[in-house]
C-alpha cells in the first residue's frame, strides 16, 4: 500500500528529511493511521531531531481529519497525508 505525502512547506520536508513537498511511503499488511505517526517520528530523530515534543509542532491531516483522532483505524488505500505547521491559520 502507497501513501503520499504532502508537505505544506519545503522547511517542513526538511524537518521530516523529505528532499520535495511530495513523497510516498509504502506499507505492507494492514497498517494503522499510528503507524504512519510511528513513521514520522521515526524520521524526525533521525534527521537529528530528538525532542519527543516536536511532533505537537505538526499537524498531520488525512480526509480532512487528523491522524492523531483516527490513529487506531485501518489505513484507507486512497490516503493523502497533509502535514503542516499545528499553528497554520487563515
């Protein structure tokens, strides 16, 4: 299973060692939303990121919903992850 992702911002890429706003991770089996947040902090730490608190920086959005209220659901096959800034307004 294919999951893209969308970064908001090419800082934000950078924090998460994304090289382009767009990039897909691939999951074998029945993953959960949690896994994918499983990866993301896996890719915070090692792009020398190490404060477990930096997560609550981003907002991670699939659907219109954010991960972290759906985390224990199957992952649905047609996911689009948005991840921006927790503070981004309009």
């Amino acid at each position: 299973m294919e999951v893209r992702v969308r970064y908001l911002s090419r800082e934000i890429a950078r924090s998460f060692g994304s090289s382009g706003k767009v990039e897909t991770i691939h999951f074998s089996g029945n993953a959960k939303y949690e896994d994918i947040l499983g990866i993301f902090k896996e890719k915070l730490k090692r792009h020398g990121e190490v404060d477990e608190k930096l997560m609550d920086t981003f907002v991670f959005i699939c659907g219109g919903r954010t991960l972290l209220t759906i985390k224990d659901e199957v992952l649905n096959s047609d996911c689009d992850v948005l991840v921006g800034y927790a503070d981004t307004g309009g």
